[in-house]
C-alpha cells in the first residue's frame, strides 16, 4: 500500500484478516462485499462515512459480534496512531479498545463503539441536555490536557511530531485556508502580498502552558457509547497549546452553540483545569482553528464531497471572532465578506437554519 490509495485488493485481504482475527478457525472463502462466507456463516462488511479521511471504515459483522475495521495506507499515520493508542489507553484516556493491528499492513481491528457522534446528539437534544454532554465531555479535555503529555512525551514518535508552533500555523492554518479561498474561486480578490503583511496582526500564539493537544477535538471525534464518550483520531496530537482544543470544541462548525453555551462550557473546564488567561488565548486560538476548518471543507468541497455547507457558516462565525479596534485585519474581513458571498453562490444548497451562532 503506498499514497493514499485504498484499492480494493487491499480492502479485500483486510477483511479477510479481519475474520481470522475475530473468529479464529473460520477458514475465509471467496471474497464478495454482500456477504463472505465462513463455514457456512455470514460476514457482513459495511463501508463506513471516510470522506474526510485517507483512511477507509467498515463494519464487520458475523452474528451477534461486530467490530470496527480501520484500513490506513500512510505508514508514519499508523505508527502514530499505534503508539499513540498504546500510551493513552493503558494511562486512562477514553479511547476505543484495540483488538489487533497489523502495522505494516495498515489493518487495525477496534470495538465497535456504535454511531451516536456528539454533532447527532447536540442536535437531537435540547440545551439543558446539551450541557449534560458538553459537562462530560469538558471533563474528558481537561484530563487529556491533565495526563496526556505525561504519557507520551517519551515517544520517539512525539518527540519527532512537529509542534503547534508559528511556524506550523503558518504552513497549516493561514496557508491551507488562502489556498481554499482560491479554490473557491476568489484568488482575483487576494492581494497575497498585503495580506501577509496584514496577518502579522493576528497570526500570533499566546504564552501559555503546552500540553498534548488531540488537534481534532471536534464533535464528529467525540462518540458515546453505554453512558460514555470515547475520543476517536488522535493521531494529529502534539504540542501546542490547550486553547486549540477548546477553540475546535466550542467553534465546531459541525454544530451550533450560543455564546453563552460556550462559555457555560468553558467554565465546567475550568473546574477541572485551572489555567491563567486561559479566555484570552482562546479568543486568540479560536480564528485559526477556523480557518484550519475552512481550508479542510474547501478542499474537500472541490473534490466533490459534502463539505461546502459547512463553508458559509465556518467564514461567518470567523468573521465575528476575528480581533476588532486596532488589531482588527481590514483587507482579511473583506475578503471573507467575499467570501461569504461566494460560498452561498457556489454551494446554494446549505441549509441556513444552521449557524447564525449568534444566538444567544
């Protein structure tokens, strides 16, 4: 397996494996996605949502058991996830189960944790159950931020994981979200040049405690199975600063929070982890996560996949949080105001019930 590419070969000895590893003694007959056969027993393979992901999921089902099936082609993503998996989970962190890898081959066999994401959840309850959740889930972070660095920063793989520093924001953040603003169609609009300049007023980090930050904790990571939330991809996690979690909790275009949803939420986290000016790196992280988000829904919009609804509600939420008075980035709000424009014209079909966060 190299690249990205999943073919159906490899999808194919995956599953075979699958079956020998959970039940072992079913000798694999021919494979054939409706149905493989094991003496005269049916395993069901059922492709799971991955759009976003170079990874492939499927549900294996043969009786009453069911597992999850995790097919990844990047090997330095595997390791990662592996050893990032085998430190967390023995430390305490809510992870799903690992029943067996095969690391090389990029086959991971996982307890099947079931479908109920925090964004089905939020928007299936009302806010007094909400912050149920939410309550949970704060305490979850804070435990992460709490015991998390602790447990992996021996790894050779932490160690040679690139930080969440300047640098990086720089490259994945504010680079990923103008290239997606050009795919957008919108590159006669940049003055690249003047924005660069301008971004010095924004693209900056607060001096804050580092820890392990997951940076993907978002509500499609976040599941909940019998009375309890597990995290799921945590393979981007590195150094960086706890606020860019928070910012991709409290910001997650995935669902609509009021402000004073967010800072109830923000609060139970204090409860549970105490940091100073932990608010104001907030307001600071919380522009770049979004615009990390927007460059991910853009490029994934292009290829044709169901992202771009999430693009006009991300660009508008951005807008609102970005610095104001001195410190504000004319030439960047202006741009996003294009945008927004663009984004309703390009993807019509979004559904404007969601967002206007601004609800409060």
């Amino acid at each position: 397996m190299s690249g990205s590419e999943i073919d159906r070969t490899v999808v194919d000895e995956a599953i075979s494996w699958t079956a020998k590893k959970a039940w072992p003694g079913h000798r694999p007959g021919w494979v054939k996605m409706a149905g493989y056969n094991y003496n005269k027993r049916t395993l069901k393979a059922t492709p799971l949502d991955s759009e976003a992901s170079g990874r492939k999921y499927y549900r294996v089902e043969m009786a009453s058991d069911t597992y999850i099936l995790q097919i990844g082609p990047d090997l330095v993503e595997n390791k990662i996830w592996l050893d990032y998996w085998e430190k967390l989970y023995v430390g305490g962190i809510p992870l799903p189960k690992l029943i067996k890898a095969e690391e090389l081959k990029g086959f991971f066999l996982i307890e099947d944790l079931g479908e109920k994401r925090l964004d089905k959840l939020v928007e299936e309850n009302e806010a007094d159950q909400r912050l149920n959740l939410y309550a949970e889930i704060m305490e979850i972070l804070a435990q992460w931020h709490n015991k998390a660095l602790d447990l992996v920063k021996k790894s050779i793989v932490f160690k040679r994981n690139p930080q969440y520093d300047l640098p990086f924001v720089r490259e994945y953040e504010w680079k990923y979200f103008l290239n997606g603003l050009i795919t957008m169609e919108l590159e006669n609009e940049m003055d690249l040049a003047a924005l660069e300049k301008e971004s010095e007023l924004f693209l900056n980090l607060p001096e804050c405690p580092q820890v392990l930050i997951h940076r993907d904790f978002q509500s499609r990571n976040l599941i909940s199975y019998e009375d309890q939330f597990y995290v799921l991809d945590w393979q981007g996690a590195r150094l960086g600063p706890a606020a860019y979690d928070l910012a991709s909790l409290l910001y997650d275009p995935y669902v609509d929070l009021t402000d004073k949803e967010r800072q109830d939420y923000l609060n139970i986290y204090l409860k549970h982890r105490d940091e100073p000016n932990l608010e104001k790196s907030l307001a600071q992280i919380a522009p770049l996560r979004l615009m990390q988000a927007i460059g991910a829904y853009t490029h994934l919009a292009k290829k044709g996949l169901p992202y771009g609804k999430y693009i006009k509600p991300a660009l508008t939420r951005l807008e609102k949080i970005l610095p104001k008075g001195s410190k504000c980035p004319k030439l960047l709000k202006a741009l996003i105001k294009k945008a927004i424009i663009k984004a309703a014209e390009l993807y019509p079909k979004t559904d404007e019930g969601r967002l206007e966060d601004d609800l409060t």
